[in-house]
C-alpha cells in the first residue's frame, strides 16, 4: 500500500513540473509599438524587427509611509 501511495505521489509530482505556465507574451508579431502588449508602470514594450520586446522593466517602489515612531 506504501509503494503504491509513493509511486502515485511521484508521478503526480513529475507530471506537474511539464504543467507550469509559459510566458504566452514572449514572442508576439508586431509591426508597430501599438501591436505589441499594453505598457505598465512596470514594462513597456516596444516593436524592434518586427517582434515586441521588453523595452524598460521599472523596479517596484512602494510609497513610503508617512508615519513616523
């Protein structure tokens, strides 16, 4: 009963490494910036040989906290 809860354990675990999400807006046809994904504060795409690219990827800052001890 052990190797059998074991063995179904580990192909559980095995065939969920194959189903992790992929990166579905990594290689998207552009011919103007317009085409590409919509910018955010944190990327912005541009359209470079006819493919969208990461143009700028901003670091996350949360405000500062105006509390003070």
């Amino acid at each position: 009963m052990f190797n059998t809860l074991t063995f179904a354990f580990v192909i559980i675990l095995l065939v969920t490494l194959f189903l992790v999400p992929k990166n579905v807006d990594a290689f998207v046809k552009c011919e103007t910036t317009d085409d590409c994904p919509k910018s955010d504060y944190i990327r912005q795409y541009e359209c470079v040989n006819n493919w969208c690219r990461l143009a700028r990827l901003h670091e996350f800052q949360p405000k500062k906290s105006t509390l003070t001890s």
